[in-house]
C-alpha cells in the first residue's frame, strides 16, 4: 500500500513537472517570437527611414571604422 502511494505520487509529480515545462517553453517562445516581431518592424521602420535619407539627402549611414 505505502509503495503504491509513493510510486503514484511520484508519477504524479513527474507528469505535474512536464506539463509545468511545457507551459514555461511554450510561453518563452510566444515572448520571443512577440519581441521577434517588434525588433522586425522597428528595423523595417528603420531601413525606410534610412532609405528616404540617402535618397532625397544624399545621407550616409555612420560607420564603426576609426
């Protein structure tokens, strides 16, 4: 009796465990792809607004060379 209930409590945390997991990894992927997306539309944002610069100013985008 007391082996059953040991083996069935431990199953139950087991399963408890995973599906705890499986909640948390697939919440981290709703984030990152959510944030994925942001980053996407602000760099897209960002190229437009470098694109009309070089176009009608003749603007160059600032380098890193020293």
């Amino acid at each position: 009796m007391t082996t059953t209930v040991v083996a069935l409590t431990l199953i139950v945390g087991v399963l408890t465990f995973a599906a705890g997991a499986f909640l948390t990894a697939e919440t981290a992927v709703r984030v990152l792809r959510r944030r994925e997306a942001r980053v996407a539309a602000e760099r897209k944002s960002l190229n437009a607004a470098w694109k009309y610069l070089r176009e009608v100013y003749g603007i160059r985008k600032p380098t890193n060379r020293r």
